[in-house]
C-alpha cells in the first residue's frame, strides 16, 4: 500500500508532464481524425489547425516545466570547478533565473489581458486567452521551480519561492528599465550565464533588457515567443521528435543496421560506409545527433572493432557521422530554418538530398575513414553469394516497417496529399503503431517515456527559440542587418570571399552556440545579407546547416562530443582528437556545397521543372 501511494505522488507530482504529454497526443491524433474526416463528411474539426498549433504552446510551457524539474534546461555549466564553488555559483545562477522568468510572467500577462477584452474564440467557443495563459502560468511555475533550486535547506528554499518570482514581477512592474545602464545589465547577464543561469533566461533577460531601455512594451518578449510556439509549420518538431523516439527506443536500430551492413558487406570498408549512412539517416528520423549516438553508439563501435577497425578512429566516425543527418529529411533543424527564413518546408527537403550524400563522402574521403587495409575476414566461397542474397532480402524484410518511414514522412509532404503537421502526425501515428502492433516492441510504459522525452527536449528548445527571437526582432527593428549589409560590402564585393568568411564565422558560431538558439537568432541576421550577394535562401539554408554540423563536435556547444565521452566512457580528450579530421572534412564538405550551388539547388530546380 505504502510503495503504491508513494508512486501515485509522484505522479501527482508531474502533472506537468501528463498535461504535455496529453496534448502532445492531441497534436498527433487531431490531424489524423481530421484527414479522415474530409473526405467521408466534406469537413472536419473545426479550426483543427489552429487548435492543434496551440496544443503546441502547452508542449511547449508545460515540456519545459518538467524538463526543468528533470535539470534538462540547456545551459552552458560549470565546467571542472570544485564542486562546492559550483553550487555556490549555480545557486546565484538559478536565483537570478527565477527573478528573470518572473519578470517575463509579468510580460506574458501584460500580453493575455490585452487579449482577454477581444474576445477571439479557438474552436468550438473556447476563450483564445484561456490557452494564452499557459505562457504567464508556465513562466510563473518556472520562476517558483528555479527559486525552490537555488538553496538546499527546506525553510530557506520556500523562502527563495516565494520572493524571488514577487522580486522579479515586482521589478519588471515598476522598475525604470530605461535608466538602468545596458553595460552593467549585460554585465549581470553574462555572469548568470557562467553561473549556470538556464540559456532561455539570460536571452529572456537581454530581450526585456533592450525593450525596456528603449521605452519599449516588455509584453513584446512574450509575443515572440507566442508566434514561435504557434507557427503552422511548428507542430512538425514534436511529432517527428517523436517518430524518431519511438524509432530509438525500440529495436529498428538494430533491424536498420543490419540493413545496411547485409547491403555494404561486414568487412571494414562495407561496414565504414553502412555505419556513416545509417547514423546520417538515423539522426534525420530522431531529430537529435545524440539520441542517434545513445541509441546506436554501443551497437556500431563494437560492429566497427569486430570487423578489424581500430577504436578510436570507429568512435570519431560514429560521433562525427551522427551530426550529418541535419540535412536529411525530416530533420528538426531543416524544418526550422524553412520556418525561420520563410522557404517551403518540402523544397528545403529536397534541397538537403545531395548535400547530405556530398558530406557524408567528404567525411568518409577527407576523414581518413576509409580503411587502408583489406578485410580481415576470409573471401567467402562462390557458392555463398545465394546464401548472402537471401540474408540479404530476410533482413530487408525483418526492418520493412523502417524503411518505409521515410517514404511516410517525406512522399505524404513532397507529394502535397498532406500538409506538414499532418505528414508528421501520420509519421508519429505509423511509427507508433507499427512498432506496437507489428514487432511489438512498444508497451504502454516505453510510449510514455518517448512522450515524456518529447515534451522535455520540445519544451526546453521551444523556451531558447521564444527568447531569441524576441531578442532577433529587437536587433532587426534596430536596423542591425541593414548596418552589417553596409559593412560586409564595403569590404569586399566578392561572392566568393564572403562565402569563406561566411563558412569560418558560422564555424565558429556553431561551437559557441546551442543550434536551435544559432538558428533563430543568426539566419535572420545573416540571410539578408545573402541575398545581397545573389545567394538563394535555399542555398544559404544549407550553406548554414552544414557549418551547424561542425559545432556538434567541437567544444564548447559541441553536444555529440559528451555524449559519446558518456556512451563510449572516454575522457573526453580521447573523443575530441577522435573527431577533430572529420571536422576539417565537413570543412571541407561546406565550401563545396558553397561554392558549387548546383550541388544544392539542382535537384529542387529540376522538380520544380516537371
């Protein structure tokens, strides 16, 4: 009875995360019962698209209540200092977080009552301010939660909880953000950051920063953050998040890697490629090079070492090769760059086709990944090769579900029978169901932990995405890439030059920032300034991504980096120097797809022709 109530509080005590994870289902299903509809009734759910977006914004404030509560907000840490200096320093951070996040509770509400006298319906009668006021309720939960962080003594953490939101609310209430000097604000800023501060907060802070001393509504911020969270393009990160998690967690990893080796053959160089192909295609379906590195990682290095491939160089190629499936379709990057820079999500798609094969073979060419040194297993008898046909089609047949995802997730959008959110809820709903019912692989327990999964990694990027672009409407109000424009071509007119320049800072960008947080804030910045020299956005598009590559592997964003240190418990030295020539190869790999646009706009053009 005891251990039965106990868990029963626990799950009391997450409620945020059912109340994510049901809307994260309604996200998927609705689309679903709606494409069924039309064509038996002529109509469907009423406002079914705009319903399904503001399911979206509840994912996204009560995912990223319980990726809080579950420390998965991204921050940059603390790197090797003492621990106690560490607690010390990350007890200021969270405290200067909570104050942040109660000030853009006031900014969230500050924008729900100027909607609450419109009185704009969602569907079916429902007040649009009911659902806007998840943004103020989740802000408000988070500022409590961080408070409650920041000390360790019970009577000192309520304490925290309850002043440090009011001092925040207080101050965005009455304080004169005008006078308040930018210099010493930024100051104050860049130091939680360093102390741990959550990333969301500190861009939260910078955007309300800038707002307020230019006289300027805070409520802007959480406007930002509103459009973001519902954009019609937005619910497809969820649900192909969660395609791709279900993938992960069931045994179509394993099933899809014998698919590739039975094709490439099991000895070094076979298995070298089938290995750079199946983490590029895996990464594409999961949304993330680190759950491909979780799920695959302690299955391929040992495949790799099996088939006589030295250690260090099979985990440089697991770990480098599970960054480039940010160019395949259904990426989550891929999409969101299409959403940003306002190009079609399908002709993005397209476009990442050749450039992804093209960086794959650079990494396999200019990596030094090929193996120079013949197969350690014996040449197998002529008779055999029946034998291999035949293993061949059983194990193409045993991952047939798999491999159609692919053909579900990008034919149902490419070919215009679906539109995105309804391609990637027909994803998740195949994906599901084809690993419960078919293989039976995926209980009740293992759905929810891929929903729970989901909502937190959704909820917690959503959050950085919201902040940065208030703080990127900001600097484009300002006339910030205007001035960068003016300035880069008094430089150089040259195409040419600026696309090397362009390749070395988002080198460098990539590795000081977190993706989605680069992506949001620099593409519109930068893609103006594109334009200008006759780049097509598509072209920049993946010319940007594929620098975003290289920052998954180099210090200090690098995230697939720690995760392989974790998978493959090496220091994380040993993982660096393993991955440091695939950089210089997806270097390399870059300025091809830059300077050969043919490479990236060739494909979209020639369907475009048809």
């Amino acid at each position: 009875m005891m251990r039965w109530g106990v868990r029963h509080l626990i799950r009391l005590a997450q409620w945020d995360n059912a109340l994510a994870c049901m809307a994260l289902a309604g996200m998927a299903l609705i689309p679903m019962i709606e494409m069924l509809l039309r064509p038996l009734h002529g109509k469907g759910i009423d406002n079914a698209s705009v319903l399904v977006q503001h399911l979206g914004l509840m994912v996204a404030m009560m995912g990223a209540v319980a990726a809080e509560r579950n420390g998965h907000l991204s921050s940059l840490g603390l790197g090797t200092l003492r621990a106690d200096l560490q607690a010390n320093l990350r007890s200021w951070g969270h405290a200067g977080a909570a104050m942040l996040s109660g000030m853009l509770c006031v900014a969230s509400w500050n924008l729900v009552s100027s909607e609450m006298a419109t009185g704009q319906t969602l569907s079916y009668g429902l007040p649009l301010w009911w659902v806007q006021s998840f943004l103020p309720f989740g802000f408000g939960l988070l500022s409590v939660k961080l408070a409650w962080r920041s000390l360790q003594a019970p009577v000192w953490r309520l304490f925290a909880a309850l002043v440090y939101p009011v001092a925040g609310a207080v101050f965005a209430l009455h304080m004169n953000l005008e006078s308040l000097p930018l210099s010493l604000g930024a100051l104050v800023l860049l130091a939680l950051l360093f102390m741990g501060a959550p990333i969301f907060a500190v861009l939260g802070g910078l955007g309300l920063l800038l707002l307020g001393h230019e006289g300027l509504p805070l409520a802007s911020m959480a406007l930002s953050h509103y459009q973001i969270t519902v954009n019609p393009s937005l619910p497809a990160l969820p649900l192909f998040t969660l395609a791709g998690l279900v993938l992960a967690k069931t045994k179509a990893s394993e099933r899809l890697s014998q698919v590739f080796v039975a094709v490439m053959g099991d000895g070094p160089l076979g298995t070298v490629l089938a290995v750079a192909l199946l983490c590029s295609c895996f990464t594409a379906l999961t949304g993330g090079s680190g759950v491909t590195i979780l799920a695959l990682g302690g299955l391929l290095l040992p495949l790799l070492k099996a088939s006589g491939y030295p250690e260090q160089r099979g985990m440089g190629l697991v770990t480098s090769a599970s960054a480039l499936g940010v160019l395949l379709a259904p990426s989550v990057p891929l999409i969101m760059f299409a959403i940003i820079a306002r190009v079609p999500i399908n002709t993005m798609f397209l476009a990442g086709l050749i450039p992804a094969v093209v960086m794959v073979f650079c990494l396999v060419i200019f990596g030094g990944y090929l193996p120079a040194f013949r197969s350690a297993h014996p040449s197998r008898a002529p008779e055999a090769a029946p034998r291999e046909r035949g293993h061949l089609a059983a194990t193409v047949w045993q991952a047939k579900w798999e491999l159609l995802a692919p053909v579900v997730a990008i034919g149902s959008l490419v070919s215009g029978v679906t539109t995105p959110t309804e391609s990637a809820a027909l994803t998740a709903v195949y994906a599901v169901a084809t690993q419960a019912l078919a293989h039976r692989e995926l209980n009740w327990d293992r759905l929810s932990e891929c929903l729970s999964q989901t909502v937190q990694l959704i909820g917690g990027v959503m959050l950085i995405m919201g902040m940065a672009l208030g703080l990127t409407n900001y600097l484009i109000d300002a006339g910030v890439p205007d001035v960068a424009t003016d300035w880069v071509q008094s430089i150089t007119q040259n195409k040419y030059v600026f696309l090397l320049a362009l390749n070395v800072f988002l080198f460098f960008a990539g590795s000081l920032m977190e993706i989605y947080a680069a992506i949001v804030v620099l593409v519109p910045l930068l893609l103006p300034l594109a334009v200008s020299y006759g780049i097509d956005p598509v072209h920049f598009g993946i010319i940007f991504l594929a620098n975003l590559e290289m920052g998954f592997l180099c210090p200090p964003a690098g995230m697939n980096i720690y995760f392989a240190s974790a998978v493959f418990r090496k220091p994380l030295r040993e993982v660096v120097a393993s991955v440091w020539p695939a950089v210089v190869a997806i270097f390399v790999g870059t300025l091809l797809l830059s300077w050969l646009p043919v490479l990236v706009m060739g494909l979209p053009e020639l369907m475009g022709s048809l």
